[in-house]
C-alpha cells in the first residue's frame, strides 16, 4: 500500500487547515487553495504508482545458489542480482525473498548490486524463492512492491535420515526411529527439523518453530571430545541419480556437521578392498572435498576376493540355509579364524591404523550398498568392533543391512 512521506503528509495538513477555515468564513481563496493542493497528491499519488508499475515493468532478476539439492537443514549461499529502469527522481532498493521454509534474511540492495547471504532450509520437500521485494520512494510517496514471479532456482531438500534397524520408538511397519535424545552439555546444534511423535521436548527451539508456525527440534552434533569417523564408501556406478544425489547430500553434510562441532574431521574414504584416503581430524572443508574426488564412482582396483583376510572368508562363512550348510559354514569359520594370524589382510591393517589415528568415538558408514561383494565393509565393521566403536550405517531405505551393526538410517 502507497505511503505518504512527511512532505505530502505536511501539504495534506495544510489542505485540511485550509479547509477548516474556508468552510466557516465562506473564503472561496482557501477552498481553492484547498482543493488545489489536495488534487496535487491525487496527481502525485498516481503518478507515483504509474512509474513504479513501469519500474516494475523493466526488473530482471538472476540468483545463483551454490546447491540446489541439500538435506534438511542445511546452509546454503545466494547471491542475487536485480536490474531495472529508475524514473527520474525515485529511488529503489531491493530485497530478495526467501523460500517460506528458509531461515536467513537478504540484505537491502541498490538495482545493479550484488547480494550475497546465507540460508537453512528447514522443511523436506521441494520449494522456491518467493521473489523479490521494492522499496521505492520518492519526495511525496514509498511503497513495498513484492514481485513474485522471480523463485528460481527450484531447490528440492532432503530429510533427514532417521530410519534405524532395530531399537527405539516404532514409526511404522518394519522401522523404528532414532531416538535421538542427548540432553549433555557440550553438543552444538546441525540443523532443525520439524517435531515428530517421540523426540525430546527439551530440544524444541521455539523461537523457530514461533517463526515458522510449526514445532521444531534441534539436531545435534557429535559428543564433544570425540567426533566420529566418517567412512564413505564409494561406488562402482553412480546408478539411479536420486538416490545418489541423497547418498551425496548426506556425504558432504556429515563432513561440514563434524567440522563445525569443532572436533574436526575424521573422514576414511574407502573403495572395495583399498583405502583411498584417510584424513585425520582434519578442520578443512577443501582438504575433505579433495579427499573425495566429488564422490564420482570408481572401479575397485583391489578386491578382496584377490587377497582374502579373515573379515572377508567370514562373509562367505555366514550362519544361513539349511542346518547341515550352517554347520559347515561354522566349521569353516573356525578354521578361518586359526589361520587368520599367518594370512593377514593389507586392507583390514590400514583400517586398523586409521581407526587408531582418528580418535573416534562411532563410526559412521555411508554406502550405497550397491549388489555384489561387500567384504570390505564387513571388514571395516570388524574392525571397528575391536576397538570397541557404535558402527552406524547410512545407506539407502531397503538396500539391506550388514552384520554387526549397531543402527541403521535411511538416506
């Protein structure tokens, strides 16, 4: 709605001061002067909104994101640019309008300047920029234009994974959720996400959830004193691109959450039967990107099958089928295990000694799961048990479990 500045709301009370007088004496002089002045905001008033629709006319606009597709909670940078005509004697300033579900306000910014700022997008789903405001003025009027038709780009976020394999309150059939409750001194807050049946009122944040309309919880990082190891292990083939878009989002958000808890990185990238990189408590976000190679798949050029180690015969020695073939998978096993001393595995040694570098309290692994020989996970499982660590693995929803571990979440 137009708003009158003090320079028209000063003639408007000359106008009606006029008028008072005017009216009780029968001046005719003040009755025009009157009427004149108040025609004058009339004119003024339109003519203000006829160049501002001509402004509004001419705006273009173009916003860069760095992501598009992120987890819920998670930051992202904007920048935006709008250009358009100024009439003569207006001034315009504008503001970018976030998606309804984002946390972050855009600066003010002249037409032709770049803005930059950060926002959290806080709801699962698929959202958009809500457009661009005006803030025009001139020496008699301002208004707050909003145009709406500039929401690009489309961003789609991600939830949170919070299905678990055994262990916690049920949410449907087959799946439990994590319960994520940590009431210890110590932890910073991930993100925000909205509250579900079982979550812990104490984490509630109400000043988002005041602000969104909706209740919200906090999520929060790792214990302080122990960030976790994040494994990542990287596939053959991409495969179906949603899947690994999630499977990516869900990378690179472990990485940025385990930094910003100011415990640092521990991050083992591992592909088949090889390590391909360790990093240990590393505080650089760049060092971790380049250690992952923008996650592209890679063809195993170690197989375990080549060198098996004990972790590996173990999987083909697994208790299933009939009894007779259990019992002799057993037997198996136990001849495995006498002369697993006198065969030991280079990889399952590696992992060894990237879990004793990394000081790690959990170790957290995030796979695809796609089909064939999974050997090298059960490895690193097994190794991780011996050092006394929770595993956690992070994979697709239904793409199966792994023995020995303690939860599972859906990515």
């Amino acid at each position: 709605m137009i708003r009158p500045t003090r320079a028209s709301g000063g003639i408007a009370a000359l106008a009606v001061a006029l008028t008072a007088v005017a009216l009780p004496l029968a001046n005719p002089a003040a009755a025009l002067a009157a009427g004149s002045l108040a025609l004058f905001l009339l004119w003024r008033g339109w003519r203000f909104e006829q160049d501002l629709s001509a402004a509004a006319a001419t705006l273009t606009v173009v916003r860069e994101v760095d992501r598009t597709i992120l987890r819920q909670g998670a930051a992202t940078a904007v920048r935006v640019r709008a250009d358009l005509d100024i009439p003569a004697g207006m001034e315009v300033r504008v503001r970018d309008l976030p998606p309804a579900v984002a946390v972050g306000d855009a600066p003010l910014s002249l037409p032709g300047e770049t803005a930059a700022y950060t926002v959290r997008l806080m709801a699962p789903g698929e959202t958009a920029f809500t457009g661009v405001a005006l803030e025009a003025s001139d020496a008699f009027f301002t208004r707050d234009l909003v145009c709406r038709r500039f929401d690009a780009p489309h961003l789609r976020v991600f939830p949170v994974g919070t299905a678990e394999a055994g262990g916690g309150t049920k949410a449907g059939s087959g799946e439990t959720e994590v319960d994520r409750r940590a009431p210890l001194t110590g932890q910073g807050t991930r993100g925000f996400r909205p509250y579900r049946t079982g979550d812990d009122p104490r984490q509630m944040d109400w000043k988002v959830s005041a602000r969104r309309g909706a209740l919200y919880v906090r999520e929060l990082t790792g214990l302080e004193g122990g960030s976790p190891l994040i494994t990542v292990d990287l596939p053959a083939r991409a495969g179906e691109p949603e899947a690994f878009a999630r499977f990516s989002m869900a990378v690179y958000g472990a990485i940025e959450a385990a930094i910003a808890a100011r415990d640092g990185c521990s991050l083992l990238v591992v592909a088949g039967g090889e390590v391909v990189r360790f990093l240990p408590r590393t505080e650089s976000l760049r060092e971790c990107y380049e250690a992952l190679g923008g996650l592209a798949p890679i063809e195993p050029r170690a197989p375990l099958y080549r060198v098996p180690g004990p972790a590996a015969l173990a999987v083909r020695a697994g208790a299933s089928g009939e009894p007779a073939e259990r019992a002799y998978r057993e037997r198996l096993g136990d001849l495995v295990a006498r002369f697993a001393a006198e065969s030991p595995a280079p990889f399952a040694a590696a992992v060894r000694a990237a879990l004793g570098r990394s000081g790690a309290t959990e170790v957290r692994i995030y796979s695809l799961l796609p089909a064939g020989d999974k050997s090298h996970l059960v490895q690193v499982i097994r190794e991780a048990k011996v050092f006394g660590l929770r595993v956690v693995l992070k994979a697709p929803a239904g793409a199966g479990v792994l023995p020995g571990i303690d939860a599972v979440e859906a990515i």
